[in-house]
C-alpha cells in the first residue's frame, strides 16, 4: 500500500470518529503555519498535518459539506499532488493529539516492499470538461457519475416536455409536515418539495438520455444553495395533499442527483436547467432486471427536491398563470430496435511524463457509487493524441477520436465492485507508453483514456467530477526512472520558482517625484505607485 493511500485510510478513521460527535459551534479553528526556510537539494521537508476533529468540525457554515468534509476533499487533492516530501497525519483534539500515521516518506510504499518505484503521476479527472459519457451518439459532460455499462436499446430518440397539469402537482412541505398545494411560489430549501408529471408518454424501460427540470424564478437569489433531487419510487405516483408528511413521506428511488452551487437567480422570470437527472428517471420508467417494476406509458412520475440556501420557483398557482411553474425535459431511446453501447472518456491534465520515457506501471482508480451486479467486459484504450482536446457535447465527441493500437480488457468483477471501496484498473503501461512515445507528445500535455462496455450484465457506476471532486477518477503512472527519455530529448513541462530574497528585490515608486521606497512592507497597487520585483537565481536554462 502506498503511504499517500495508508494516509487517506488514516484519515477516513479521522473522520468516522468526528461523525458521532456533538454539533457545536465555534469560531475557525483551522491555522495554517508556514516556514521560510529554504531547502538545500536532496534533503526532504518534514510536514504533519494535524486536523482538528472537535465537534465544531461537524458545522456546516451555510455549505452543503461540513467543515471536517471540506478538509478532507483539501486533504485528497494535495495527497493526489504532493511528492518529494515527508509527510504525517495527527489529530488535534481533547485529550492529547495522537498521531495517526508517522511522518514518513510520501513517496515510498507503505510496507517498503516497492523499493525503488516511485510514483509520478498521482492525478484525477480535473473540470466538467475532463469526464464525459456517451451512450449511441449523444455525449454529456455532466452527468453526477459515470456510467461504464449502461447498454441500452434504441433506434430513435424522442423529446418530450413535461407540464404541471394541476394545483395538486407542485406542493410544499415545511420542516413542520403541513403540506401546501396552493402556494404562488415554493421554497427550494426551506421545506421538501414535490413536482408531479401526468400522462407521461415514455414506455416502460426506455433508454433515458437526458432529463432536466426547468424552473421559473419567483425572487432574485443570491444565497449560496444546494439541491438533492429523488424520486418518487412507484410506478405510477398520485397526486399531492394536504395531509401532514405527504411528501417526505413517500419512498424514494436508489439514485439521486446534487446540484451544488446553484447559480445565482439574477431575475425574476428568469429560466433555470437543473443538471441531468436522467439516472432517477431511468430507475422510475425502469430497466430490464431493474428493482422497480409496473411503469407503463401514460403514469405519472414525481420529482422530489430540497437542499440548504435560498431559491424561490414559481408554481402551478402562480398569478402569472400554470405556464410559469416547472417543466421536465426528457429525451428517451426506442427500446425496440437496435443496440447503443456507453463509452466513457476521462482526460487528465498536465501529465508531466517526459517524450519516450519509460513507464513501469499505469492504473485508473475509481469510486463506485453503487454496488456492481452481474458479469461485464469492458475495453479501455487511450487517444492516440498529442495533446487530447476536453470533450464537448457534440455528436460522438468521444468515440470519434483517435484511439491507440494497445488495447486492455477489464471485467470489474461484481463482487468486488462495492460502493465506496476504490477500484482499480488492471494494467494500463502500454497505452501509456504508446501515448507518451509519440514524437509530439511533451510532458505537461492532456492524456485521455476511452472506456467501451462490450458486454454489460449489472451497473458498474463510479463517482464523476461533477458529482464529487475529491472522488473523481485517478490516474497513477510509475516511472521507470532507470530509462532515459527516448528520441526527441524528453520533451517535457518543468517549473521553477523565486521569491525577492533582499529588501532591494521589490520596491515601490511614487510615480510624482520618482522616489524608491525599498524597505516597504506592502507591495502598494494603486494608481500612484509604481512596483518592481526582482527574483535571482531564476534556474531556466538559455
């Protein structure tokens, strides 16, 4: 086990003990304290993380993620990044501060039984743009989790717009229970929220491709908010009353989409897409072996939403008229004709592997988001790219590119595929050497992997960027560090940085009578001052 993995199990057993504390709060307790000392070459800083693990930890501050939340998806990154250094983990906390994992190098495997394979590239899928699905021809760059085996079968595609046919369809329930199916307006987060579809014309087990709400905003929010939709899991949903617990009562489906960050509503009357839902609706119209079962076309299907911040929609009841409250989009397959494969694609940034070096390991590691059933094959290639352009919707954005001659086969048993245990890849070193042996490929560039579902028997679904960063798809490259680069001199991105190290490297200028101030504090940006920074010994060759 590598010690960046051992740290992270560290700190999972940090924060399943912070869970169970009481919730209090107090002021920030996070200080960061930084060093000014210089490093000499080939010695390694000593670094020990101590996180705080009281109860105000468990805080929100608004956010959808608490406090102790945040601090991990911090932690996963700079784990994911940080190399070359000597890093621990302890708790800072009532009584005592133990320490969970000793500082040690972060580089070398946790058992030291890979003496000598160090890893280069610990890095995840980074931007909406980076991970991608395709399922026939359409693809989407923001789905809430990746799909590796949904093979479903369609012909045509159809488009249908969904209305709020009645007061009884759009309700609200506050924190209380009292449901009410006659407001103007309904509060995303204050209460839970329901949104009920009549006459649907989807047949049973369609292949949804796409299925967003849209709302009508009744008030300006600027608010920072948070939305979780479900659905209502039964085959044909009635309508809302004003019975106590109506809503948040009903049983809900197994998938569920966050909208985190949901943009401002700058006006009122302004029109808003929710991102795609189609996973809560698929479980709902169902799917061959799927749990759900009775869908017919003609049911009705509710939405249920709530969340923390502040946003207001306008409702069936509205004075404006029923044409303001929210609609659903959904686009749907044929299932009665032909077969559409699930291609995912994964692009990594900045792979700072030099031209033609050579590569001893490469792995993808995943985070399922639900239990794996069934037998699957899956193919994984790389594109055979120089630099892999970020994927767009447009039509067979990620099965038209190029792939690699190398190819590797995957089978994702189910009964290791289990929510929330890391998954790994089998060996990826040859499409990687494949890709960083092109004579253009340079150290620094974008390298992307494509994932076809050959044969699909059960889900194997894994966490997205859009649903979780910190949980995003992980590349790790070890290097060979005995081989030297290849023809072409190792092309490659370096760094390097400086900061002024005398009182003359950075000075202010009044820019009225020309006067040096070089013992300033402030670097001063204002109109009147002009600025100059001096950094030496700037280590980039001629």
């Amino acid at each position: 086990m590598k010690r960046i993995r051992a740290l992270s199990f560290a700190f999972a057993a940090l924060t399943g003990f912070a869970a169970g504390l009481p919730l209090t709060i107090h002021a920030d307790d996070t200080e960061i304290y930084v060093g000014n000392r210089a490093f000499s070459e080939g010695i390694r800083p000593n670094i020990l993380l101590i996180l705080d693990s009281s109860g105000s930890m468990s805080a929100n501050d608004g956010q959808d993620l608490d406090r102790l939340d945040r601090v991990k998806v911090a932690l996963n990154a700079i784990l994911d990044e940080v190399n070359d250094v000597n890093i621990g983990l302890a708790r800072f906390h009532t009584p005592g501060g133990p320490i969970l994992f000793p500082v040690s190098y972060v580089d070398a495997d946790a058992q030291d039984v890979e003496l000598g394979l160090i890893p280069e590239v610990n890095q995840r899928v980074v931007g909406i743009e980076n991970d991608a699905e395709q399922l026939g021809i359409e693809t989407e760059i923001d789905s809430p989790q990746l799909e590796m085996t949904e093979t479903q079968s369609f012909g045509g595609e159809t488009s249908v717009v969904l209305s709020i046919q009645a007061a009884s369809d759009d309700a609200a329930e506050s924190p209380a229970g009292a449901v009410d199916t006659t407001a103007s307006a309904m509060e995303c987060c204050a209460n839970v929220n329901g949104l009920r579809f009549q006459n649907v014309p989807i047949p049973a087990n369609a292949p949804i491709l796409n299925a967003r709400l849209e709302f009508v905003a009744n008030a300006v929010g600027d608010t920072a908010t948070n939305m979780t939709f479900r659905g209502h899991a039964i085959a044909d949903s009635p309508s809302f009353a004003a019975a106590a617990n109506n809503i948040s009562s009903r049983a809900t489906t197994a998938a569920s989409v966050k909208w985190n960050g949901v943009p401002e509503w700058a006006q009122p009357g302004d029109r808003f897409r929710s991102p795609n839902l189609k996973s809560i609706i698929q479980e709902i119209v169902g799917t061959p072996g799927g749990a759900l079962t009775g869908w017919a076309a003609g049911n009705a299907l509710s939405v249920l939403f709530s969340g923390n911040g502040d946003r207001q929609a306008r409702t069936f009841d509205y004075s404006g008229g029923p044409a303001q409250a929210a609609q659903l989009y959904v686009d749907y397959g044929d299932p009665a004709t032909s077969s559409g494969k699930q291609t995912i694609g994964l692009r990594f940034e900045d792979v700072r592997i030099p031209q033609g070096q050579g590569i001893k390991s490469a792995v993808l590691e995943f985070v399922p988001v639900e239990d794996g059933s069934g037998a699957v094959k899956l193919e994984i290639k790389g594109q055979n790219s120089d630099d892999s352009p970020a994927f767009a919707e447009t039509n067979n954005n990620i099965s038209s590119r190029p792939t690699t001659l190398n190819s590797v086969q995957w089978n994702a048993p189910a009964g290791e595929w289990r929510e929330g245990i890391a998954q790994t890849s089998p060996d990826l070193t040859a499409i990687v050497q494949e890709i960083v042996d092109r004579p253009g490929w340079c150290g620094g560039n974008a390298l992307t992997f494509v994932i076809s579902d050959q044969v699909s028997g059960g889900p194997r679904n894994t966490a997205s960027f859009d649903g979780d960063p910190s949980l995003a798809p992980l590349l790790r490259i070890d290097f060979d560090t005995t081989q030297p680069p290849g023809p072409g001199g190792g092309c490659t991105v370096q760094e390097v940085s400086a900061r002024p190290s005398l009182d003359v490297d950075d000075v202010n200028q009044n820019v009225s009578d020309l006067a040096l101030d070089t013992p300033n504090t402030i670097v001063q940006m204002d109109a009147n001052k002009a600025n100059g920074l001096r950094f030496q010994g700037v280590e980039v060759p001629a």
